[in-house]
C-alpha cells in the first residue's frame, strides 16, 4: 500500500548496502552531462512529477506533456 510521508523502514536483520554521499544536477535535455555523471559519480536516479491527471493513463514507451 502506498502512503504519503516519509519512508521509516526499520528491520534489524537487513544491513544498509550503500549510503549516499553526495549527488550532482544534470541540464534537462543534456544526454552527455548524463552519461559522464552515470561513470564519474555512479548510480543514476531520476524523478518526474505524475500529478498531471494524463498521467494516470500512462502504460509505458516515451511520455510527453507540455504542462
């Protein structure tokens, strides 16, 4: 079930396997600042905003939404 607020994980028998030490922004739209960002700095996360409503019906492949 999903729920806002933060994540409070706590299970005494997973050990944390990594720990975030630092990040970097990369320019919309620049594909060679993210690929040297994906082999200088590491793991790659992205994030996008789902609140507009045609979002809800996105399935898969390119999604593309002027707002």
């Amino acid at each position: 079930m999903s729920a806002d607020g933060f994540c409070h994980f706590t299970d005494p028998d997973i050990t944390v396997g990594a720990k975030v030490l630092g990040y970097v922004n990369v320019t919309e739209g620049d594909v060679d600042a993210l690929n040297d960002a994906r082999v200088h700095v590491g793991p790659v996360s992205v994030s996008i905003d789902a609140s507009p409503d045609s979002f809800y019906y996105y399935k898969g492949g390119y999604y593309d939404n002027a707002e």
